[in-house]
C-alpha cells in the first residue's frame, strides 16, 4: 500500500490550501489576538496561520502541521546547515527554522559570528519566502564572566535567595541590570530583524519544570512566582521598553512525565503574556504520551513541539511500526533538534529512528501527501505560499 499517491500541481495545492486554512473559523476556539499590542502586519500573518492549524485540529478541519528544524549555528559547518540538510535527505525543507543567541562561544559577550550569521539566515529564509523563523535563547546566568553552554545550568554556589535578586527590579540589583544586559543583546537583533519586515516566533527561559535531579537551566526548578517575573519582565522589556512588535512568544515546558519535568502549569505566565505553548520531548516513544497535547489544549493557544530527536512520521516496515503523530494530534508546529535529526542526542551514534532504511522516517515525514498536504515545507519547493506572510 503507498502512502505518496502522484502529486498535483503546486498551484492548485496551494489554491486548496488556501481553502482549508479558511476552514472552521466559524466554531474557532483560539483567538488571533497576540500578546504584543500593534503587531506588525508580518506577526499577525504568522500568527493567524498558527490559529488557523489550531482551529482546524480542534474543529474537525483539514489536520496540517508545519514541519521545523532547529539549527545550532554554534556546532554547524554555515548557520542554517541542518535546514538544508532536511531538504539534502528528502527533497524538501522545513517550513519553520529556529536558531539561537546563545548559548556563547566562552568570551564575556554574545556577539560572536555564528549568532549574525544565524540572523541573516534567518532574514533570508523569510524575506525569500522559504520559511517562518524563530529564535531561542540559551543564556548564561546573568552576570556570568563567560557565556557558555556550562554557564546556562544551575551553579552549585546559587543561594536561595539569588532568583529573587535577578528579579528585583526595584531594587535595580546588579544581577537585575546584568538580566538585562543579556536581554538587550537579544532585543538588538530582534530589532534588526523587525526592521527587515520578519516576525520572530520567540523562545525563551524554556524546560522551567526540569526537575533539579535533570540538569536543570538557571531559571528551572525555581519559584513559580519568581520564574512568572522574570517572564514578565522579559516580555515588559522587549514589547514595552524596546518596542518590538514583531514577536510571537513561545512558552515551552519540558515533557512532564515526573521523571525529568514535574507538572508545568503553576510556571505559565499568562494568556496575555505567550501566544503559543509548546513542549520539548526527549524520552521514552513521543507519540504514545498524548497527554502532552491533551495538557496543552486548555490554554487555547496553537500548540507545538518546539524540541524533539524523532520524526512524526513513519510507514511501517521490517524495523518499526506505522506511526503518524501528525495524524494523531496534528500540533501546529513540529520541531526536531539540530543535529539530532540523523545522531542520538550528544552523541555521534545514528538515530536509528530517523536514518534506519536510508532515511525513511524523514522521507515519510516531509512526503507525506493524502489528498492534500499534510505536512507545511519550504524551501524552494515548498507546499504552502510562505511569500504571502511577508
């Protein structure tokens, strides 16, 4: 039995996208209202796409899921490098890429090459009409000598009290002005690509619920008071003080299977404050647990998997089973980790997941056509009109 019928045109695909994402707006349940007042007009385009996939999930509509890679610029050969190695393996690439200001490359600042190259790719997949963006931000704790990957953890010297002093805004602390210092570094290139005319979906102070037995980021495992602070004072920093309007923010938690995250819900800064939830997936089968797209689905915001090692789907052969996450809970966005695409995480063994059968599960994934697109590409071929959201 085939899975990939012969393909009509791209103009009538895109015709009948047009159609589906026009879908259940009559019975939507997720408003397009972003948490920036005034966004621009490229924002709002992206986010009334995100609303659209959402509502049609929900309502009975066309299912469709825009397919994503992140791209760790840092440990690339070129930012960008994995995108292109999506299209390399199956034909096609993603239609979402996400890069990063951090984590630093062990001096005392960011601004490093990889994170300008990052950025200009990032414009250029926009600009050109190949892909939505979006940037996370691995950052060191605030103060710290070095920016580095080891400094973005936990550090064993952090007494109780420290979270609050990062916080404490009113007392302008030196770890508050060292926050924002860091957050400035981000602002500026946000700026910049704000300037160029592209929306930034935005994700910061990710995995908050990791457990402090999980190697948790500074800002994990704390108060859920003080961590719903330090967002609001990222998201008052950046819309309000910076005035930018170009920015769709990402709230994500880690999966919360009690093991490596406990529950997140207490660490949700507010339905004004994140436009879309989402959840980073790394152990165990992440098609079994619905109960992270269940969990998600009272905030009334477009859900997505922001980070994961395993493609959504694969066809059944001699190694595994069928498996379409995509057709059991097709999230708005799907996002596989950098290098993680085709290796084990932090290794350099293959995902035998991933690239077993001469890459099936990433061929499956990005050719997966049943009377309609059911994955979003972009790139050069891509199967939805990217260039409409400029």
């Amino acid at each position: 039995m085939t899975h990939v019928p012969p393909k009509p045109s791209l103009f009538s695909l895109l015709a009948a996208l047009v159609l589906c994402l026009g879908a259940g707006t009559a019975s939507a349940q997720v408003s397009r209202t972003l948490s920036t007042p005034g966004p621009t007009a490229q924002a709002q385009k992206v986010y009334n796409l995100l609303t659209d996939l959402e509502n049609n999930s929900r309502n009975g509509g066309t299912k469709q899921t825009i397919m994503g890679q992140h791209c760790e610029a840092q440990k690339e050969a070129y930012a960008g490098e994995y995108w292109v190695k999506v299209g390399d393996i199956s034909g096609r690439r993603p239609g979402f890429v996400e890069l990063d200001f951090g984590p630093g490359n062990y001096h005392a600042t960011y601004a490093e090459p990889y994170v300008d190259y990052a950025v200009g790719f990032a414009r250029d997949r926009f600009i050109y009409g190949e892909a939505i963006v979006g940037f996370s931000f691995h950052q060191s704790y605030p103060g710290a000598s070095v920016k580095s990957w080891e400094n973005t953890f936990r550090q064993s010297w952090m007494d109780y009290a420290w979270m609050g002093r990062v916080i404490n805004w009113q007392a302008n602390t030196a770890e508050y002005q060292a926050l924002l210092r860091d957050l400035s570094f981000a602002a500026d290139k946000l700026a910049y690509l704000q300037q160029q005319g592209v929306p930034v979906l935005f994700r910061p102070f990710h995995e908050m619920n990791k457990k402090g037995s999980a190697s948790p980021f500074w800002w994990a495992n704390q108060d859920p008071a003080q961590y719903k602070q330090l967002w609001n004072i990222a998201h008052d920093y950046l819309v309000k003080t910076r005035g930018l309007k170009n920015l769709v923010f990402v709230w994500s938690p880690y999966e919360w299977d009690g093991t490596y995250g406990g529950d997140p819900w207490n660490y949700y800064p507010g339905n004004d404050r994140v436009d879309v939830v989402a959840v980073d997936i790394y152990h165990g089968n992440p098609y079994f647990p619905a109960q992270f797209y269940t969990g998600l689905a009272g905030y009334n915001k477009p859900r997505m998997v922001a980070e994961t090692d395993k493609l959504p789907v694969r066809w059944g052969d001699s190694r595994y089973g069928t498996v379409s996450e995509l057709d059991a809970r097709p999230w708005a966005i799907y996002s596989v980790w950098g290098d993680s695409l085709v290796y084990n995480l932090g290794t350099t063994s293959p995902n035998d997941w991933n690239v077993s059968s001469s890459y099936k599960a990433i061929k499956d994934t990005y050719g997966y056509y049943g009377t309609y697109w059911r994955v979003l590409t972009g790139g050069s071929n891509a199967t939805y009109n990217w260039g409409a959201l400029r």
